[in-house]
C-alpha cells in the first residue's frame, strides 16, 4: 500500500509542470531511507518509549538556519532550511502566516561547516515533505519525534511564505501518511 501511495504522489508531481530533477530525487529517496539523526537548535533529551511520530500542526519557532542530518545504509544525507531570508534572525516565524523567504537546500558534505549543496524547486520541497511526513510510519523516541517536528515545521515556512493553504497541506499529507503505513 505504502508504494502504491509513493508512485501515486510520483505520478502527481511528475505530471506537474516542474518535474524533481534526477540528482534531487535520488538524493531524496536516499534520504527516504534514512533515519534521522539530528537536527540543530534542539537539547538533547533522555529517551523515553518510542511509539509513532504523528506529525502536529505547524507550531511558530525562532527565524534562523537549520540543519537535519539523516543517517542510513547507503550514507549520510543533509538538509539546510534558511528562515530568515525576509525575517530577521530569532523573530518568532508562523508557519503560513509570515514570510520568510528562504530556501530549502541538500547539503552535499552534512558534516561541513559550509553550506554546498543544490536548493529545492518548490516540487521538490513538496517531495521532501512527502517524505518527512512519511517518516511518522516508523517508531521514535520523543526526541527524534519532535526534531521531526521540528523540521516539518521550518519547511512548512518556506513553502508557505506568508501564503495560504498550509492546514489543508498538513492535512492532506497526515491523510497521505495514514495510507502510507
């Protein structure tokens, strides 16, 4: 069920007038495989049971960069997500409401210190959250699930810049994910 779902938002995309350009998408399906492993600006907490991350409603947070680290079989992957473009630096972001600009970016070398890597076309950054969204299939401690939170929220931002439709976008992903597991 969970690949058929996967081909369908495919098929989706791909049928949108801005395809995810092959060197993104097989970065992202890398990543699909991937557990993440950190997620900067976070303390760390003491794990407690792990039981499925269900994403929450996108939740206001410090303007600032973010880096995720995901960790898998086949390597370590890096995503970048700039929220201060348009806001200045620790100003409280609402998801959907304030515009942020900024930009989502796959970090080539997760452990640098320097940000190089390919920014995300607005399809891809949909294909990311697909992703991310899909990562509630899987177990998680409380605080894996809420750096997963965490970054769901910072892409939402961007991909909702002071723009409407972020509740029926979360929404629609939470149904997605139900079908997914």
């Amino acid at each position: 069920m969970r690949i058929l779902v996967l081909v369908g938002f495919l098929a989706c995309l791909l049928g949108s007038s801005q395809a995810v350009r092959p060197e993104v998408k097989r970065y992202l399906d890398g990543l699909a495989a991937a557990s993440l492993e950190s997620v900067e600006h976070t303390t760390d907490s003491v794990a407690g049971p792990k039981r499925r991350w269900r994403p929450q409603t996108p939740a206001p947070f410090p303007a600032g960069r973010y880096k995720a680290v995901f960790r898998g079989r086949a390597g370590v992957y890096g995503v970048l997500a700039q929220t201060e473009a348009q806001a200045p630096h620790f100003s409280t972001i609402r998801p959907g409401i304030d515009v942020v600009g900024g930009f989502v970016q796959l970090l080539d070398d997760p452990g640098s210190e320097t940000a190089v890597g390919r920014v995300l076309s607005l399809t891809e950054l949909d294909y990311l959250l697909h992703i991310v969204y899909g990562k509630a299939c899987a177990e998680h401690d409380s605080a894996k699930a809420g750096a997963l939170d965490m970054l769901k929220d910072r892409l939402l931002a961007i991909r909702f810049s002071g723009r409407a439709g972020i509740k029926a976008y979360h929404e629609k992903l939470l149904r997605d994910t139900q079908f997914q597991c």
